[in-house]
C-alpha cells in the first residue's frame, strides 16, 4: 500500500505545479492595485512607486514567479500585507477554526444523508423519500450564502434563539487554551463545559448552513445504492433464507453501500471546503476562507496564493484518505496506480 499511496502522492504533483502557475496569473490579473491600496488614499504617485518597489511589484511577471517558487521551494508562502504576519502562519492558526466547521457539517450531511438515503430506498415513493428529494433540492439549489443569511434572520434577528453571528464563541465566555485548536475538544479538555456549549450553540447555524449543502449528493448515492442492493441477487436469497428483516438490511445490504458511499462523501467535503468561504463571512467565522475573501478584497497576493495552494494539498490528502479508508472496508478494492 506504501508504494501505491506514493504513487498517488507523486501523480498529483504535476496538479500541484499547474495550482501554483495558474493561481499566480489569476492573482496578477486582479482588479485593483495592491501598492495603491496599502499606500493608502492621500498617497502621491512617487509613494505609491515607492510602496510598489518595496513589495518587487515593479519587477517583470517572470522575475516575480521565479522569486515566488524560490520561497515556496524554502517552505515560505511570503507575508501578509494585511495582517502583517506570514501567510502560514495566519493559515496554521485559522486552519482548526475552518476544519472544526467543515468536518461538523460533514458529520451531520453524512447522517442525515444516509439516513434519508436508506429510508428513501426501503420505501420508494414513500414519505421519507418524499422529504429525501426535498432536502436534497433545497440544498443544491439554495446558495449557502443566501440560506445563512436566512437562518441569521429567522432564528438570531426574530426569533433569538440562536448566538450572535460573531465567531466561534461569544464574548462572555473564556476563550479555551490553543491545545488543538479545536474548540469542542479544548474546551471538553479543559473541563470546561460551559465554554463547551457555547461552542456548540455557536456552530449550529453554520453547520446546518453548510451540511444541507452536502446532504444531497450523499442522500442520492446513499438511495441508488442501497435499491441497487436490495435488488441483488444474494439480498434476494439472504429474505429466502428467512433471516430477520435488520440482519439482511444491516448485515448484507448496508455494507455495500459504504464504498459508494464513502466516496461521495469524499468529494462532497471538497466541495465544502470551498462552499465554507462564503458561510464564514456571514457568521464572522475566523477561518481560511474568511481570511481568503478578505485578501481577494485588499488584493494581496500571498495570502490569496497561499490559500489555493493549501486547498489543492487538502484535497490530495483527501484523496489518499478516502483510498486508504476503501482498502480497510474492503480489501479487494485495489488502487487504479
């Protein structure tokens, strides 16, 4: 398996070098002058050609690339003129904040999805699949922006149930030690159960915002799967044999729809990992994405490099994930090379 998953590693390296050169023309062609934005609006043409001198903006498109892959070759994503701190850095310490959102709702689209999915397929036509096709229609068709915003309205603005759209845990609790960086595990860690529930009150908006999202594809391979199942030929014989009805379905048929499944479930956290930048700005959500939008807004370029780069490295380790985790529920799953 080692010599496989280097493989992998090694295949998707030409993908990794085509992220970098695109993102670096992309970012070039962006509206907007970083010089004349970080010089500020007083600022006379010769500070703005100093400001521009001093970031190498004034060097050929070339020079700069071959000086941007010497310092990615040196582990350096450059600085950020934003926030002044080194790209990896600032992402390192807002990765948790985006991972903890992303895999919550992942865990909570996987669920449903395969509930609804199992449930639609055990009664075609039924209720539940009646309900599977409207979750499933709703979040495909539904912008996690605008139903965010909807969410916010409801449940913050009319009704109050829900916290302050304002980050990951509200101004009147502690904010737990920086031990994982996940939040629901640092502050179970510390003991500190009512930090703990203000986190997860925090999370339920954008995690629902963000899991509807991904129930649908799930929901979908989940149903096909499992009709496909029972329809089998072994399914058929396991009835015949008069097994119990929850032996044949969880034993003989829900095993196989795990691979499928899992597949799924694999590009849909994918997708969410992009879906997510604009559920952060609309719960003021700390993490890469938010941080991303607002370097495509002051146009810096390091930052904006820096994060594509590092959602191209996630999704490759996604991949390998998802490989790894189809030989161990089936070991006659070889890779493709």
């Amino acid at each position: 398996m080692t010599k496989l998953l280097l493989r992998r590693l090694l295949s998707a390296l030409p993908s990794l070098v085509g992220v970098i050169i695109v993102t670096f023309i992309l970012t070039r062609l962006l509206p907007g002058d970083p010089a004349a934005y970080f010089a500020g609006p007083t600022a006379t043409p010769d500070s703005i050609a100093q400001v521009r001198h001093q970031l190498g903006l004034d060097r050929s498109a070339f020079e700069q690339f071959v000086t941007y892959v010497e310092q990615l070759a040196h582990g350096d994503l450059g600085n950020s003129l934003t926030s002044g701190q080194p790209v990896l850095s600032d992402l390192v310490a807002r990765l948790p904040a985006s991972l903890e959102l992303t895999l919550c709702a992942l865990v909570m689209a996987t669920l449903s999805g395969v509930g609804l999915g199992v449930g639609a397929a055990l009664q075609p036509g039924g209720v539940v699949d009646w309900i599977c096709g409207m979750v499933s229609a709703l979040g495909q068709a539904m912008p996690t922006f605008f139903l965010g915003l909807l969410l916010v309205f409801v449940f913050y603005f009319l009704a109050g149930w829900a916290p302050a759209p304002l980050g990951r845990l509200d101004i009147s609790y502690s904010t737990p030690s920086d031990i994982t960086g996940f939040w629901l595990v640092d502050t179970l860690l510390e003991g500190d159960l009512e930090a703990f529930g203000g986190v997860v009150r925090q999370l339920i908006l954008p995690v629902v915002t963000l899991g509807l999202f991904g129930i649908g594809p799930i929901a979908r391979m989940a149903r096909a799967s499992m009709i496909e199942v029972l329809n089998s030929e072994f399914v058929r014989t396991a009835r015949a044999a008069g097994l119990p009805r929850w032996k044949v379905l969880w034993v003989y048929a829900f095993r196989p729809i795990l691979m499928p499944v899992l597949n799924t479930v694999g590009m849909v956290f994918s997708f969410m990992l992009g879906a997510n930048v604009l559920v952060e700005k609309v719960f003021g959500w700390p993490g890469i994405g938010a941080y991303a939008v607002d370097s495509v807004l002051a146009s810096d370029f390091a930052p904006i490099q820096g994060f594509v780069l590092l959602m191209a490295a996630l999704y490759v380790v996604i991949n390998l994930l998802i490989d790894v985790l189809g030989v161990l529920l089936d070991p006659r799953v070889k890779f493709d090379g």
